[in-house]
C-alpha cells in the first residue's frame, strides 16, 4: 500500500510539472517583466540575497543572483541594495520584457555570505542566531570522506560516533535520537524511525556551503531541531559549464602504543576516496550530475566501509516566476564496525570477544522534487518534497527497511513598505518502518506541522536598524505500533498520539556599521523516535533495550551574543569577532543509560546547560602573492542535573559523556602557490559517563590513565600546480595522540593522506 501510494504521489507530481512547462499560461496580465541578474563587479559572481525594489515591487535575488520585477509601461528607478551598499539604476519599460545585468562594487565584502535562517536569507550580521558557515574549500583542504568528519572541526560542535552535539546538548545517543536536525537544501534529512543522519549520503562533491546554526530552531524546523541546524546547501549550475574532480590516498602508522597495531605490513589500513561532479545549463535547463565513491580498510580490526554515491539535480526555468525540479540520490554500500574493543591494553583495536562485528549492506535513495512560484503580487511559493527508501541488510537481527515521504508547502512575502517579512508553511512526514531491531515487527508514524514566522525591522532608514522576530510551530506526531512480544510479555498494539506548540522570538540590533547584538528565546519539544522507544537488540553483547513509557521531552534556549566584523591593511584582511552567553534547559531530558540489564533510552529528568562561546574568523590577502584564512573558537559549557528522575542517574551532578572545554582552530596561507595549513582540537576530559560502562574492558583505566584531554594537530602542504590542478599532503593526528571521544572505541592512530583537486 505504501509503495502504492508513493508512485501515484509521484505520478501526479511530473504530470503538474508537465503542465507547468509547456501550458500556454499567460500569468503577467497586460504588464511587462524585467529579468536581471546582480553581481559582483570583482569577481563576477552571483551576489544572493541583494533587494530590487521600484515604486511598485520588490523582490530578492536567488542562489543565482538572479531577480523577477513586474512593471508598468514607463520610467521607473530601481533600488538594489546588498549588504548596505545601495545602487539606482533608472529604467524605461515599453511593455516589452527587458533583461539587465547589474555589476555592484561592493566596497566591503565582510559579511557576503549568505546564510538561511528563519526562512529568509540574509547576511551574518542581521542573524540572532549564532552560525558557522563552512565553504567547499575548507572541507578541500582538511580531505573529509564524509560531512560528518568535517562538521567535528566546527567550534561548539562535537561528534561523538556520528551524531553531532551543539554545545553540549546531547550527551552518546546510540545511533538514535538526534536533537541536531540535518537539512539537505531545506528539506529534513533525518531517518524517521530513528532520527539519525545518514551522513555518507550527503553529496561532498557538489557542497555550495555548510550552515551551522546553533540553539533552538524548533519553531520554524520541527523537534529534530531543538538543539541547532546543519543545513547542507548544494551547488546549482553557473553560467559557464564547470567540471571537479578529486582524488585521496590515505594510509594509517603504528599507532603511539605499537603492540595495540594488528596488521601487518601486507595489510596496512588504508582509504580510498573519488569523487565527481559536472555543471552545466542547457538554456532554461540547470544540470548538475555528481558521483563519489569510497572504500576504508580501518585501523580497527574487522571493520571497514565501502560505498558508491550518485546523484542529480534539474532545475527548469519555465518563464520568470515559476521554476520546477528535482534532485535525485542513490547510496550503496556496505561496513562493518564494532561497539566496543576488546581491552585497554593490547585490544584497543580489537573488537571484543563478546560478540561478532556488526555488518551489512545498505541501498538508500531519495528523490526531491520540488516548485518555486512568485506571483504577482511578489509572494514566494515553495512546494518541496522526499521521498526516501532505506535498505539495510545487517547480521545478528538487526535489518530494517523504511519508506519516507516528505512535503512542504512554505509561503514568504516582503513587506517593504512596512519593514516586514512573513514566512509560514505546512508541512507533512508519513513513513513505514519493518525492523528486526523494533522486535521484528512494521511501525508506522506521521508527523503534521504547520508553522509561521514575522519578521519586523524597525529604523531602517537609520545606521542602527533593529530586527524583531516571532516564530510559532504547532507540530504533531502519531506513532502505530503493533503488538509486541517483549522479555516473555506481550504488548498490546497502541496508537500514540501528541501534540504541542512551541515558541521563539529573536533580535537583532545593529549597534554600528559592522557590529550588531542579539538575543534569542526558543522553546523546544522532541517525541521519541521509534528507535529509543522500541530498539530491542544487543550490541557487543550488550543488551539493548526497549522503553515503551519512555515519554517526549521539552526545553528552551536562550542566547546574548556579540559580532563584531574587523579590517585590516585596507580590507585586505577581514573577518569576525563573535561572542556569545548561552542557557539551556531540558524538561523530562531523554538519554540512553546503560545499567545493568543494558542499555536504555530513560526520561532521566531536569536538565540545564550554562556556557559561553567565542569565535574568530578571517580570510583575505597579506600582500599580493600571500593570503590567509582562519577559524578558531573556544566553547565552554557547564552542563547538570537539576532534578533526577532516574535511579541509575541519582549519584552523579555532571550530564554524561559531555566535555566541559573544547578549543578548535584551523588556519591556512598561500606564499605564491604554496599551501601552508593547520588543524588543531582539544578537547577536556570526559567527567562523567555510565558507571557500569565504564568497568568494561579495561575502560576505567584508559580513561585514568588519559584524563588530561585530547589534543590532535594536523598538518597539511598543499601546491597549485597551475589554474586548474592543486595537490594536498596532509598529515591526521601529526602527533600520534592516543584518544577517545567515546569511551571503548579508539580514534585514529596518525595518518598520512594525498589529494588531488581539479577544476575545469
């Protein structure tokens, strides 16, 4: 029934999409369209996000930098505006479309960078969030195979085994539950059932930008997002075709204890990682093709991960205002990994004895069609869509199959005259899930959403402008399971149902030309996903258990933060300084805990985190044959109970598996086409974790004996051979530093990697 009624979905939707673009449909009236795209008088690019505005509209510009004005017949002048560098243009409509290319000096390029937050794009400054925004030449130059490695050497952000913690807001989740919602071009990327990435899918090869957004944004994003944001933006196609590539080698040493080193020279581990990708229009037709393929051989003993990526995008410009497409990705694979090793003396590579490596084969795809319409009247409509399906055929009962659909329906107007921004939507998850890991049994859930954002400016005309937002989102969730068999006893089938409301309100005052403050509130809510509330298996010989009270949670953050743009030697230079206080608080905080029957997802009770961050970033040029780029942070977090619900918790003050003090940094310089880059993290102790876990296999004491922290440095040497073709050498954890981000499994020993990018 389900695949059923996903092909007459999609059915229906290439039939609308047929028609959009070759119905003889005459939308613009009597009047005339002026088309035209703003770039950068420099470099030639697309500038995104400048306002175009006359007497009687206004419009933004698109990721292509291109707008659509609605006119009558006569002289009009046109406003662009970006980034506070204004430019009028005076223009005579003769009832005939027109098409303009507009170049804008952009005297201070400090804050280009776009960035999506609320719904509308904007730049840094005019944000109340706090973000970090990451380009295709930083994952380049550290040689990530997955986004998800990456995304470990952003300030404030930690990946403990593949699940991302925003300043300490989650704690190891299993593999499931995810308070860090992850976005591919706006549309959720999150596995229903368990509400967990799968980060191998992200395309690495067409990456436009990374946006990380920390701090509640589950008003406008839904419960995955009561945490923060990472929202993956892909490329589209430029005027000219343009062709990557890459290539890496990767090969891991004795690791710093060398009787812990399992391999011999014959079967040294080692990576292998290509990629691909192509940009081309063909007249109203943007095409993006990409592929990737990666196979490791780990420096873990008996795991490895081998898979293929392809993917596309198509985007047809049917006439000025409506643009249809769709995006299509295919993963297949397979792995193998362990949960825990097998000592802390010479088994720190080893799997335990306990049970076998985990292993499976895996085939996801997604399909995302989607609609952008500007009517009129200047409105935006946006119909997004995914449908995904999930194979994964695991050993030791752990297989599941899933079936998602997606839709969205979102809806944005600007309201110059009156300084306002309204964005609202509706949106709809439906999703079928058969799971040896959920009892051997079929789940299936919905999620309704419906959601509404203003954005108001006051002072505008002034050099202190201040930005007020209100966000509310009513979501609802709807779990069907089926009757369970459980430890000898029998669950009876049981519909969940529940819903709630949650608020946030934002702010943002620009204190001078290049400085701006901001205050944000937002409330969170998560219902537990499939997989804390009915994962029944074992990992490693640790039982894993089901929790059917297992009830939703709730919170709030709160943030003051500071960003200051600075300049040095004429501008050559720039960058920001940011500052930011922030609060958290859970209600009924869901976490796994591990006792002695296993592990379990538990409501572990009240929960708050206190801390403070601050980040400095900056690229530019030193002189004309040197150039440096930077980004560094430090974060701090105070993260305890306020009050237990959980007897297994009651002993302990400190949340589990978090680390208190975190500094990242990463720097880069080019001496004519010479590469000089390094990486540096650190990171605290880990206080606190399961007590019970902490007495197997030797854990206790690789964690007495490394209670220092973690500091790896890595360096890397890259050249420009000539416009096109660039090599990296890079040397992962120069130091050899023996560590564990989570407790029983060991992080790679020292390794040396080869890269090579081209660009045609």
């Amino acid at each position: 029934m389900m695949k059923q009624f996903t092909k007459q979905v999609m059915l229906t939707f290439f039939v609308a999409l047929f028609s959009f673009g070759f119905s003889p449909i005459e939308m613009m009236g009597q009047k005339a369209v002026l088309k035209g795209i703003v770039k950068d008088a420099q470099t030639k690019e697309p500038l995104i996000g400048a306002t175009v505005k006359s007497e009687e509209a206004f419009t933004v510009t698109d990721i292509d930098g291109t707008f659509v004005l609605t006119l009558d017949k006569g002289t009009h002048t046109i406003v662009i505006n970006y980034l506070n560098t204004l430019l009028n243009k005076e223009i005579t409509m003769t009832g005939k479309d027109q098409s303009l290319e507009i170049l804008m000096d952009v005297s201070f390029e400090i804050d280009e960078i776009i960035v999506t937050t609320g719904r509308f794009e904007k730049n840094q400054l005019e944000t109340d969030f706090s973000i970090e925004t990451l380009k295709p030449q930083f994952l380049e130059r550290n040689s990530t195979a997955t986004v998800s490695e990456v995304l470990d050497k952003v300030p404030g952000l930690t990946m403990i085994e593949r699940q991302a913690d925003i300043r300490g807001g989650s704690g190891f989740s299993f593999g499931t539950g995810s308070r860090v919602l992850l976005l591919q071009n706006d549309i959720p990327a999150l596995s229903f059932d368990a509400a967990f990435p799968n980060w191998d899918d992200v395309p690495l090869e067409n990456v436009a930008q990374i946006e990380v957004i920390k701090g509640a944004a589950s008003a406008l994003y839904g419960s995955s997002a009561l945490n923060g944001i990472i929202n993956v933006r892909t490329a589209y196609a430029k005027d000219k075709p343009e062709t990557e590539f890459a290539s890496f080698m990767g090969y891991y040493m004795t690791p710093k204890t060398d009787s812990i080193a399992w391999w011999s020279k014959q079967e040294q581990p080692h990576q292998f990682g290509t990629s691909l990708a192509h940009r081309q229009k063909f007249g109203k037709l943007d095409v993006v093709l990409g592929g990737y393929f990666y196979q490791l051989n780990s420096f873990r003993k008996d795991t490895y991960n081998k898979f293929g990526r392809a993917n596309f995008s198509l985007r047809y410009h049917v006439n000025p205002k409506l643009t249809v497409g769709l995006n299509g990705n295919g993963t297949k694979g397979s792995n193998s990994f362990y949960f825990l090793w097998a000592n802390a003396e010479e088994g720190l590579l080893t799997p335990t004895a306990f049970a076998t490596p985990s292993q499976s084969t895996t085939f996801r795809y997604t399909l995302d069609p989607f609609v952008n319409y500007l009517d009129s009247y200047g409105n935006q409509h946006r119909f997004q869509a995914r449908y995904s399906d999930f194979n994964n055929n695991a050993n030791e009962g752990r297989a599941i199959f899933s079936e998602t659909w997606y839709t969205e329906y979102q809806f944005k107007k600007t309201i110059d005259k009156l300084g306002l921004g309204v964005a609202a939507g509706v949106a709809y998850t439906t999703s079928g899930v058969e799971a040896e890991l959920y009892s051997d049994t079929t789940f299936t859930g919905q999620n309704y959403a419906v959601y509404g954002q203003l954005e108001k400016k006051f002072f505008d005309t002034t050099e202190h402008p201040l930005t007020i937002t209100l966000g509310s989102r009513y979501e609802r969730n709807v779990i069907n399971a089926p009757q369970i068999i459980s430890n000898n006893d029998t669950i009876p089938a049981a519909k969940t149902e529940e819903g709630r409301p949650v608020l946030r309100l934002g702010l943002n005052y620009r204190l001078f030309k290049y400085s701006s403050l901001r205050a944000s509130f937002g409330q969170g809510y998560r219902f537990p996903a499939i997989g804390e509330k009915y994962l029944d298996t074992d990992f490693s010989g640790i039982p894993v258990i089901s929790n059917f009270d297992l009830e939703s949670e709730t919170g709030w953050n709160a943030e003051l933060g500071l960003k200051q743009a600075w300049a040095m030697g004429d501008q050559r230079i720039k960058g920001f300084i940011d500052l930011a206080l922030f609060w958290t608080e859970y209600s009924s905080m869901m976490e796994f805990t591990l006792t002695s029957g296993g592990f379990q997802a538990r409501n572990v009770g009240d929960t708050q985190i206190k801390g403070l961050e601050f980040t400095l970033a900056g690229d530019g040029d030193i002189t004309e044959n040197i150039s440096a780029s930077f980004l560094a942070g430090y974060t701090y977090i105070d993260p305890i109970y306020k009050m237990h619900s959980d007897i297994d918790s009651l002993a302990q003050t400190t949340l589990k598996y978090r680390v208190r003090h975190s500094f990242k940094a990463d720097f880069e310089t080019k001496i004519y086409n010479v590469f000089f880059g390094v990486n540096a993290v650190y990171f605290s102790f880990m206080e606190e974790i399961d007590p019970i876990f902490e007495a197997l296999n030797g854990i206790g004491d690789f964690r007495q004996a490394h209670n220092s922290g973690s500091k790896i440095i890595d360096l890397r040497l890259g050249y420009q051979i000539n416009k096109s073709i660039k090599v990296n050498l890079l040397l992962k954890n120069a130091f050899n530093e023996e560590y564990s981000i989570r407790p029983g499994l060991l992080d790679a020993p020292r390794n040396l990697v080869f890269r090579l990018d081209g660009k045609f």
